[in-house]
C-alpha cells in the first residue's frame, strides 16, 4: 500500500512539474536563446505568441501606430459632375413579329410539277413559287372558247334573219310578229354569248391558278409539299410559309401608367424606338412607333405598341424575345453623376463632395432619375463638383481622401480586415504582429505615452497596466524610454486612444 502510494506521488509530482515547464517554455527558453545568441526558428503558434508579447511589452505605442493609419488620407474613386442632354426612354419586353406574313395555299386542285424557289429565299412579290399540273384546266378553257364560238354563229344567223324579216315588213310580204320574235332570239343569242365570255374568263383565271405565285416580298420557309404530291384548296398547312422580314415588326407592352405620357409625346412627333440586344446595352436595331393599340388588357394593365424597324442587318427575327426601349423625352442641359455616387441613408440620398483641401462633404442631393450609369441631379450637386464614387467603407463628413486612378489602387491602399471584416491595422498587437519592424529579439525605438495604473491604455499587458510592470512606464505614467530598446531615435506619437471611425450611411 505504501509502495503503491509514493508510485502514485512521484506521477503527481512529475506531471506537475512538466506542466510548470511547459507553461514556462517561452521564458526560459527566450533567455536561453539570448544567453547563448541563438536565433532558431520558432513554431508559427510560438512565434505568434512572441509577436503578441513584442506587441505588448510596446503598449501603446503600437496601437496608436495603428489608429495613426486610420486617420491618414483614404483611397477613393472620384468622377466629375457634368452637363449634358439625357434621353428618357420607357422600356417595355415584347417579341419580334414579320410585317406581313403568307402562308402560301393553292386554290385549285391538282398535282405539283414543279416547284421554283429554295428554302431560306428571299423573293419578290410575283415570282412563280410552284405549278399545278393544268392539262385539265386547259381543257376546260378550249372548251368554254368553243361553245362561245358556236353561240357567236347562232347570233350571227339569227341576226341576218332579223333583217329580212324587217325587209319583208316593209313590202307587206312578211307580218311584224316576225320581226317582233326574231329579235327575241337575237337578244338571247347574245346574252348566251356573253355568258360564254365569262365563262371563258373564269376558265383562264382557273388555268392561271395553277401558277403559283408570291403575293407579298419575303423569304421562304421551309416547305411542306414536294414535287408530285396532290394539293387542294382546303389545305390548312399550304406549300410553304412567306414572312415579309424587310422590314420587321415588334410588338412589346408597357405599364398603363405610361400610356397618357406616350400619346402626349406622340402627338409632337413620330417616336423613336431601340431594340436592345440580350445584354441591355447594345442598341440591334433602329426604328419608329407606328401604332399604340385601342385598349388595355384588364388581366395585365399593360398596353400593346408596335413599332417597325428596317431590319437591314437582319438582326430581329420573327419569334424572338426582343427588349425595347422607347424615347419620349430628352432632358436638355442636366447635371449628371454616376450612379455609384449616390449614397441612401436615413435622410434620404447624399453624396460625398471632394473640397479643393482633399477632404470630402456629405451632401444631399435630390435624384430626377438615374439608370444603372448615370443619375441625374436635380438639386445639390452643380457641373464641375467631383464626387467620390468608390471607397465609402471609411469616409465619413470631412475626411480626408487620397483620389486613386483604378479600383486596383484603391483596392490595394486600403487596410486589412479582421474576421470580423473591421479594418486592422498593420501593427495592430491585436492582430498578432506586434511592431510591425519587429524581427526576432530587435525591435523598433518608439517613444510612447504610458498611462500608470490598472487597464491604462496600454491596455491589458501595455504600458504602466497591472499585468505590464515590466512594461515600459512606471505607475505615475511619466514617459519613459524602454531600456531594452535604446537609444530612442522616434519623435512623440500620436495619442494612444482615438475615436473609432462611424460606419458610412447606406
């Protein structure tokens, strides 16, 4: 039992001892090193921690080096405030239809010969697009051709009759009914050949028929018949489809709350009208409003335009998805800024305006419009003003401002963050770096201010605090140089405390 017990007190005492040297290991370690000027490669945990010790043994002298770069000159973007005339457009999405468009049918029955134009052409109106056999057709033709001859040669005979029937009147050799009866029979041989006359009419508009031809200027689709097959008028699907596609139409729909500020526009004047490509920004095609329709559509509250556009690149196509936008007024002479200048906080809209002194002031401003570039300021902001654009996360009224000429710049001058995206400056004890000169055992001369007494602000560990008596001041706060640093060669810093920078207003 004894045994058993002084096993159980030598653990004890070997792992309390190992614990002491392992908390320890820094301290004896660090003299060690110093003692025999040996400079190894710490872990990157313990060389953190020395970092943070350097840091700290410097108290408030580094964390005022850190304050000291927020209040220095922030890197911004900045763009100047200009006149100019801005168009006002009135957007709206609709789709790409054909002016005109055909679906080519045929209108008497028979079968296809032949077939005169490709897929994908572009004809004109008259061109032969397919023939009907029409062997049938003539026939019909010759024969209403005869029977209006044979009828001409009745009238012609029944009108020599007429005249000797009058003559033998006159000589009281024939009687008036005569006469009277054969001029019924000429009347009604001409009336037969009249009729023939239509008929004959009728049989070469049947014959015509058989010759397709294009009625509009267009292109062709792709075809549904084929060289041999049987076509008749009830067809619903016809030979093949025209689109009239030079010029082209597009109709798009807007909010009805628009409508009373069109039909104002248009009646000064025909409107112009942008096609706009899939990005928003490349203008497809040019082109002019040519109707607004009739009436709203209660189940939307949108309203039909149509507009016609040359189509000469052949951009716009029938079917597709099209953006367009429509001109109804031009602003003359605005004071515009970009977009990304205006700021939107409680009050409403501000901007930041540089002074000639490098420092910013925040402004109201009060916004017409504004699109995705540029926003057109009605009161606040006067040509010539330049605005800060890029860089807010620092600016606050009357900070001063570095003007960057790229986003990279102004990028790359701007502080660390720390997790919790605050910016951190680079000898931030906080921070785990200490003096940011720091290397090893030599460190930068700095003179600082120490505060004496419990949580001076050296803070925990800094100058003249419970924990830093091995710091660089004494209790009664005196400045006093750090013996281990030398001679210092540093004039005085800035204060060791310095307000915090508010957040911009969004």
């Amino acid at each position: 039992m004894a045994r058993t017990f002084r096993v159980l007190i030598s653990v004890v005492v070997i792992g309390a001892v190992a614990y002491g040297a392992y908390a320890t290991r820094d301290r004896w370690l660090g003299g060690a090193e110093r003692l025999f000027g040996i400079q190894g490669t710490a872990a990157p945990g313990e060389q953190a921690q020395g970092e943070r010790r350097s840091g700290q043994r410097q108290g408030g002298g580094g964390r005022r080096g850190g304050l000291s770069q927020f209040s220095g000159p922030v890197p911004v973007l900045a763009a100047d405030a200009a006149t100019t005339d801005v168009p006002v457009y009135i957007d709206g999405v609709g789709s790409v239809k054909a002016l005109n468009t055909v679906t080519v049918r045929a209108q008497v029955n028979g079968k296809i010969v032949e077939i005169d134009f490709d897929e994908g052409q572009d004809i004109k109106k008259g061109d032969v697009i397919a023939r009907i056999d029409d062997a049938v057709y003539k026939a019909q033709l010759d024969q209403a051709i005869a029977k209006k001859a044979q009828d001409e040669a009745l009238l012609a005979g029944a009108q020599r009759d007429l005249a000797r029937y009058q003559l033998m009147v006159k000589s009281a050799s024939g009687t008036q009914q005569q006469v009277d009866t054969q001029l019924s029979l000429v009347a009604q041989y001409t009336a037969q050949v009249q009729v023939d006359q239509a008929t004959i009419e009728s049989a070469q508009a049947t014959l015509d028929y058989t010759t397709i031809k294009a009625p509009i200027d267009g292109r062709t689709g792709i075809r549904n018949v084929d060289i041999g097959n049987l076509v008749s008028s009830s067809d619903t699907t016809g030979i093949v489809t025209l689109s009239q596609i030079k010029p082209i139409s597009v109709l798009f729909s807007i909010p009805q709350q628009q409508l009373a500020r069109i039909n104002a526009a248009s009646a000064a004047g025909v409107l112009a009208v942008q096609a706009m490509g899939s990005d928003g920004q490349t203008v497809v095609d040019n082109g002019s409003l040519a109707v607004v329709d009739n009436q709203v559509d209660p189940t939307t509250g949108t309203v039909k335009l149509k507009a016609n556009f040359p189509n000469d690149k052949l951009a716009l196509w029938p079917g597709a998805f099209v953006n367009a936008r429509l001109l109804v007024e031009t602003l003359k002479g605005v004071t515009v800024i970009p977009t990304a200048a205006v700021q939107r906080g409680p009050n409403g809209t501000f901007v930041y305006i540089i002074k000639p002194d490098q420092s910013v002031s925040m402004k109201p401003v009060k916004v017409r419009q504004q699109d995705d570039s540029l926003a057109v300021i009605a009161d606040g902001v006067a040509a010539g003003d330049k605005v800060v654009t890029t860089g807010f996360a620092r600016l606050q009224d009357g900070s001063k401002v570095q003007i960057s000429t790229t986003p990279d710049q102004a990028a790359s001058n701007a502080p660390a963050a720390d997790d919790q995206g605050q910016p951190v400056a680079g000898n931030d004890p906080q921070n785990g770096q200490g003096n940011a000169n720091a290397t090893g055992g030599q460190q930068s001369h700095h003179r600082h201010n120490g505060q004496g007494g419990k949580g001076g602000q050296g803070g925990k560990g800094g100058s003249g605090g419970r924990d830093g008596k091995s710091g660089d001041s004494g209790r009664d706060g005196q400045n006093v140089a750090d013996p281990n640093q030398g001679t210092d060669s540093s004039g005085s810093s800035a204060p060791g405390a310095s307000p915090a920078t508010p957040a911009p207003q969004q």
